[in-house]
C-alpha cells in the first residue's frame, strides 16, 4: 500500500512504494530516498535526510517537514495521479546516522521538495524553458 506525503501546505509531493527498500518517490515519478528500520529516512545517494515519527517527518532540527493524510495540519485536496516512475540508482552506502532531535511543533522552514531532492543520486534534468532564437 502506498502512503503519500504532504508539505504543510496540503500539497502532495511525495509517496513511499511498498516495496523491499520502502523508496519514496517525488510524484514527478522521481526516486529520491527511502525509509530504513521503520523511521530513518535516507537519500537514494546515502544521505540521512530525516526520521518518520508518527506519521511526521521531522528533519535534523526536529521541526515538522512532511505529513501523512492522518497528520497533516491542514485539509488536503484529491491527491494528483502519480507519474510513471522512474529507474531507480543503485542504493549508495548509508551516512551516520545524527544524533536524534527534540522534536518540536513547529514547521521547517526549507520546502519538503527541496528536502527529499536533497537525497537524489543525480541531478534532475531541468525543464526547458521556452526561447525564442533571434
């Protein structure tokens, strides 16, 4: 069973795959990270990005970056569909784990996209923007 995930806005940006690493894609259908032992969040790239606690994604700081349906702080719309996925990299080695925060209510202040795109193996390809030719 998939489970997606939203910023504090509402706004799906991610779901977790059920599947043998628990990866969690962008809904761009883009592989950023995955979930390990049940509450550490990793990067595809071995990054430690953050724990899920409670249906919560807390970062480093311990504020709240990512919400489940069940906690998010406000009414959620219809979930968008999700794009066809795509490859997932090789798994890198997984970093240190940090030691864990005192969580707190408060939001993180960087965007929860940004925060998984933290953990991508590689970069994205950037959309092209429309130009004209002189």
């Amino acid at each position: 069973m998939e489970t997606t995930f939203f910023d504090k806005n509402g706004e799906a940006v991610a779901y977790i795959m059920d599947d043998y690493n628990n990866t969690i894609f962008l809904m761009d259908g883009h592989p950023v990270a995955y979930l390990y032992e049940d509450s550490n969040i990793y990067g595809i790239n071995g990054r430690h990005l953050g724990w899920l606690t409670e249906d919560i994604i807390f970062d480093h700081d311990g504020k709240r970056i990512g919400f489940t349906s069940h906690s998010c702080p406000v009414p959620i719309g219809n979930e968008p569909a999700k794009a066809e996925r795509y490859y997932k990299d090789e798994i890198r080695p997984r970093w240190a784990v940090p030691p864990f925060p005192k969580l707190s209510f408060d939001f993180a202040a960087k965007n929860f996209k940004v925060f998984l795109k933290e953990g991508q193996a590689h970069s994205f390809p950037e959309e092209k923007s429309q130009q004209t030719n002189p």
